[in-house]
C-alpha cells in the first residue's frame, strides 16, 4: 500500500474551512499542522484536530521535517511569499486562488518549485469539478462535432460576504477580478483546450460600501477563433440559483439575510470581524460553509450557470451531471459523487497521485500562471479600453483526464 500524504494547512480561514471536508474524508493524507495568526483559529483547529501540530507563523510550519505538502490558503498577498517559503523547505504546494497578484510572482514561484524540485498546484477552481471535465471528455469525443462557444454567467452575493481590510483592498487581491475570474477563466480554458489569444473585458464597481470592483464581463478568444464569455455579478440581487427548477434564492445568504445585510453596510453597524470569525472553523456559521461541500444536486454557485456549444448540441449542468441535447433530444450523463465536495477532491487526488505515485501534475504553475493571465487582463482591459493579447497560455495536456468515464442514462 502507498505511503499517505502528510499536509499542513498554510491559513485557517474560510478557505481552509471548505477544504476540510474533503481532506478527512480522504484516507490516503494525515492533516498534521496548521499555521494561523489569530490564537482563536487555532485553538479550534486544535479542538477539532487534537493530533496536529500548530504553529504561529507559516514558516514554522514549513519547517515541520514530517511535511510532505503545504495548503496555502493565507490572504491573497502572501500567495507567492508563502509558496516560495515552502518550496526552499522542499514541501510540495497547493495554492488557493488567485495564484498570485502578478505573473512575475507567478514566474518567481515557479521558479522556486523547479529548483527544488517539488511540486506546485494550482487549486481552488470550478475546472476541478466532475460536471465540467464530463463537458471536456464529451467535447474531446467529438460526438458533439466540433466547439463553438462557451458561456458562463454568475450572480452571487460574494460582494455581502464578511471581508478582512486585506480583502476590500484591490491593491492586495481585493474584488472579484481577482477571486472570480479563477473559476470561469479555468474552465473555459480547460473545456477550450487552454490556448486563449485574447481578452476584451470591462469591470464594475458599483457599491460604495465596498471600495473593490464586484462585477466584470469579458470576452475572450481562443487561438482557433472559439468565442468564450464570462460574467461575474457578485452584489446578491438576483442569484444564479434562481434560474435552476430545483434551485433556491439562497447561496451564502436568503434574500432577508441580505436585506438586512446591505442595511447594516450602509449603517456602518455591521460587525464584519465577528461575522468573518464565525464562518471560520468552529465558528457559529463554520457548518453553512461546510455544507457547500456536502452531496446534493448542483447549483450555479460561485462558478455559474454553465453552456457549451458544439456543431450538433448544447451541453449544462444537471441537478446530478450534464444535459446533453442534441439531435437525438435531450440525455442526460450522472455522475457518481456528484456532490459539492467532490471537485475539492479531486485537487487532493491530483496532488497525491503526483507526489506519491508519480503521475503528472496537471494543474500545474505553468497552468495555474496561464489562468492568472486572464484575470490580470481582464483588470488590463477595463482600464485601458482595449482588447489585450495574452502570452503565458499553455494547452491541455492529451492525456488529461484520460481514465474518466462517461457514463449516459436513459
């Protein structure tokens, strides 16, 4: 039997909140350490993980001999630092979106990891998700004919969420440019084969409560002349889950919740660092972020509702895997473990299998950087009012994904 994976988590926040579910419920990886800033989070961490070992800093962690892998999930501005530290201790990476703020911490990063010969991966994205790498293998099958378009719109209420001073900063990451390009502009990469030409975009910063732009269209356009769209409205208006038939208005928030929200916002009495802390682990509202990670029929979500267009059909998500119409009608393909949790896995899976079984690490640096570039020119784009030509886009390796089944149910 393989050795297990030894990891520890780099920051204790809600990000890491939302991996925990899938590391326990994966054999094959110890969680054995943490490092965080604030003494409460790891006091909790420590409750519920009596066997791990805590730190107070992050290179204390990386120190740690028995490591084999750190999580970075620390504030956006310590993305590249933090990866960088724990390449020079040797552990293997995985990194939250985004990467990084630039791509030459990007370059800084992967340069680390080369040198000491570890691995990096770039995680936390929709792409990761069964629903869409079943779109990529049926698309791949040519069953569908040839591409033609891709589109993804989201309506959230990222912009209600709790956030820390570093998050309302655009400066350090701040706005869903940043925080949401991640998920669409990955999987429209990896559906699309990955070479991306160009992005023509605009981005929107509509509320004066929160000084980070929370909205963004863009167009992009791959080598081959495939059209792609993404849209990211993340003000808690109208939700995306609203448009599903077995769908809710509910996505971190009801709509009174968010009423009373904005009015608290707009008041100045919303107390934003206990609501952050309570959404961490152990804290009063930890099981409504864990339980975006439970099974349960798909929701747009953050990631948005997904259309791929091929010569001969459509294809979108369905409440347990994808609608497929097509000449023949409407299909539908399920998938075993559909649930919310399930993409979060598959990065654990991926970082496994590359640094304990030696398989190759898809969603690399060099992959992850590829996606950076795309946020980075959509805010370009916005700016500037011009269509930005992108030059770190790398393709889809061939045998990606080449053991998933597709299965069909009548």
């Amino acid at each position: 039997m393989a050795r297990k994976l030894k990891v520890g988590l780099a920051g204790i926040g809600v990000g890491a909140a939302e991996i925990l579910p899938a590391m326990e419920g994966m054999p094959e990886l110890d969680l054995v350490g943490g490092a965080d800033l604030v003494p409460e989070t790891l006091q909790r961490f420590r409750e519920r993980y009596p066997d791990a070992r805590t730190y107070d800093s992050v290179a204390k962690l990386c120190a740690d001999p028995e490591l084999d892998a750190v999580w970075i999930a620390t504030p956006n501005r310590f993305h590249a630092e933090h990866a960088i530290l724990a390449a020079e201790h040797g552990k293997h990476v995985v990194v939250e979106k985004p990467m990084a703020l630039s791509i030459e911490q990007a370059e800084k990063m992967l340069e680390a990891a080369d040198k000491h010969g570890v691995k990096l991966l770039a995680g936390h994205t929709q792409s990761f998700s069964p629903a869409i790498r079943t779109m990529r293998k049926l698309i791949q099958s040519g069953e569908l004919g040839k591409l033609c378009a891709i589109h993804i719109w989201a309506y959230s209420d990222w912009m209600l969420r709790p956030r820390t001073p570093d998050e309302l900063d655009f400066n350090q990451g701040g706005g869903v440019p940043y925080r949401q390009v991640p998920h669409q502009g990955d999987s429209v990469r990896l559906l699309g084969g990955g070479l991306l030409r160009s992005v023509r975009a605009m981005t929107g910063q509509w509320m004066p409560e929160r000084p980070i732009p929370g909205y963004y269209s863009a167009y992009l356009e791959f080598e081959d002349g495939t059209p792609a769209s993404i849209v990211h409205n993340g003000y808690g208006y109208f939700l995306g889950n609203e448009l599903m038939p077995w769908g809710e208005s509910k996505q971190e928030y009801t709509l009174e919740q968010r009423t009373e929200i904005r009015k608290a916002m707009r008041t100045g009495t919303r107390d934003e660092t206990r609501d952050k802390q309570d959404m961490r682990l152990g804290g009063r509202r930890q099981e409504a972020v864990l339980r975006r990670n439970e099974p349960g029929p798909w929701l747009p979500g953050d990631l948005g509702l997904v259309i791929v267009s091929c010569e001969r059909g459509d294809m979108r998500h369905s409440a347990h895997g994808v609608y497929v119409y097509d000449d023949d009608g409407l299909r539908e393909v399920t998938l075993a473990g559909q649930g919310r949790s399930r993409g979060r896995r598959a990065e654990l899976e991926e970082l496994y299998n590359g640094v304990v079984l030696g398989k190759p690490i898809f969603h690399d640096g060099r992959w992850g950087m590829a996606t950076l570039e795309v946020s980075l020119a959509i805010m370009q784009s916005a700016r500037e009012r011009r269509e930005i030509m992108l030059t770190h886009q790398v393709p889809v390796p061939a045998d990606y994904d080449a053991n998933l089944d597709v299965v069909p149910v009548s």
